[in-house]
C-alpha cells in the first residue's frame, strides 16, 4: 500500500471536528493541509461528520446577551475582546474542517472541481488554527487563557441550520457571518491603537487581512455552486439570507474590503430593511 493511499483527506478533516483540547485542534489542522500537501491524502471514501464538534470544558457556553459588552480602554476589556475572537477563530477551524468533510465528497461539487475545492478550504482551516494560536498566545501576555471567560455558541448554531444545505453554509458563513468580521475589526484595530495596544492590533490586523480571502472562497464557491444548480445568484443568496439568518444585515459595511472579496452591494444592501 502506498503512502498516498493510507489516509482519506474527508477522515483527516473529520479529525480536526473530533478534536477537543485546543493544542490538538490546531495540530489536527496542520497535519490535515501537510498530509493533503505532501499527496498523502486522497479524496477517496468520505467521512463520519459529527453534528457537533468536539470542545474543551471551557469556555462556558451563554446566551449572547449574556457576554458583557468590551470597553477597549481597559486592560480587562482588551482580554475579553481577544477572548471573544479567539473563540470565533476556535470555532472557524471547524467551520472550514466541516466544509472539507461534509461538502468535499458531495455530489454537488463536480470532479472536476473537487480538488481545489478542498484545496481552498483546508487552507481556510489552516489560517483559522493559525489565528486562534496568535490570539491565544496574546491572551497568554495579558495573563488570561482562552476559556477563562464565557463565551456563546452562535456561529456553530449557524452551522447545523445549514447542515444540509451546502449553498446556504456558503452563504451564512463566510458570505454574512464573516463578511461581518470585516465590517467590525477595522475599528477594532483603530481602539486597540488608540489604547496604546499595538501588540493586539497586529493580531487583529493578521486575521482582517487573511479574512478577506476567506470571505473571497465563500464567494468563490457560491458562484460556482450557483452556476451548477442553474440558479441566479442574487435571489439566491436573498432567500438563503432570509431563510437561515435571524434579523437583518446590519451597516455599516466596509464596502472596500467587501469589494475585494467580491461581495456586490446588490447582495447585501436590499437585506438591511424588511422583505415587502
């Protein structure tokens, strides 16, 4: 048996889901884009996808009400801020990890198209894992460590909405829930400067520029999912929007880095007010 034939890159994915402690998630991630790099990995088989990824003791997961609002002024407010990213990051490893395992062997990415669609989101995967381990370390200066604090459990929520649905988990994720990082982390950074906090906003800074390229995958990949099910893409992502999302898209959108991922105003613009 060859090297290439010993691992399926669907049970390496499928193993950054299972993977609880974070030091095993990140390393679970690496291995999976080393494996699939090196041609070790094949696309052969598919995956046994939890409907949950496994998860640390800590954080203690609350309604988001319950996450006290962060005021960047204070040493305390700059750690929970980075805490709540670095929860984000946690949870995107596996928002990317699923998309490989659950949407890779599927019918509705064509052969010809499968490779470099796990190519795109092991990468995402990867820069994910990367994130959470700069916040954490960062967190680790500040004397705090991810799960000291609570945290809410929204993003995966979105994730099991859209379980079975492979155009709405691009639209929800990278296409709203992402795109919405790029809209709030600009003025995230401005705080953190104007704190005096340089360290954190080089983190920040890292995941914005890195993000915008995800968000463009997302874009990518709902084109082409579009064009294959013979859908228009505008009234397609306003019913996935509409179907799967709770409320409205809220402005202000940071239309330059939206542009960049390839997200045109006629997406999102008609979702800010009510459907008539």
């Amino acid at each position: 048996m060859t090297e290439a034939a010993i691992h399926s890159v669907f049970d390496l994915a499928s193993n950054v889901l299972t993977a609880a402690a974070p030091a095993a998630k990140i390393a679970a991630a690496q291995d999976l884009r080393r494996h699939w790099e090196s041609g070790a990995a094949g696309m052969h088989g598919s995956a046994d996808v939890p409907d949950r990824p496994a998860r640390p003791d800590a954080p203690v997961l609350v309604n988001p009400a319950l996450v006290k609002r962060r005021r960047l002024g204070t040493a305390p407010g700059r750690a929970a801020l980075l805490h709540a990213v670095a929860h984000i990051e946690f949870n995107a490893i596996d928002l990317a990890a699923d998309m490989v395992a659950r949407f890779g062997p599927s019918q509705l990415i064509e052969a010809k198209d499968r490779a470099q669609f796990i190519t795109d989101w092991i990468n995402v995967c990867h820069d994910e894992a990367r994130h959470f381990d700069l916040v954490q370390n960062r967190l680790a200066q500040l004397g705090t460590a991810y799960g000291d604090l609570p945290a809410h459990d929204g993003l995966w929520q979105a994730a099991e909405k859209t379980a079975g649905d492979f155009i709405a988990r691009l639209v929800i994720a990278p296409m709203v829930l992402e795109a919405r990082g790029l809209d709030v982390t600009p003025a995230m950074i401005e705080k953190l400067i104007g704190a005096g906090d340089m360290q954190s906003a080089a983190v920040l800074q890292v995941i914005y520029d890195d993000e915008i390229g995800h968000v463009a995958a997302g874009r990518k990949w709902f084109k082409t999912a579009c064009a294959g099910a013979n859908l228009s893409e505008t009234p397609t992502f306003h019913a996935k929007v509409r179907q799967y999302f709770n409320g409205l898209l809220k402005p202000p959108f940071n239309r330059v880095a939206r542009d960049l991922a390839g997200i045109p105003t006629e997406f999102y613009i008609p979702l800010t007010v009510p459907e008539t």
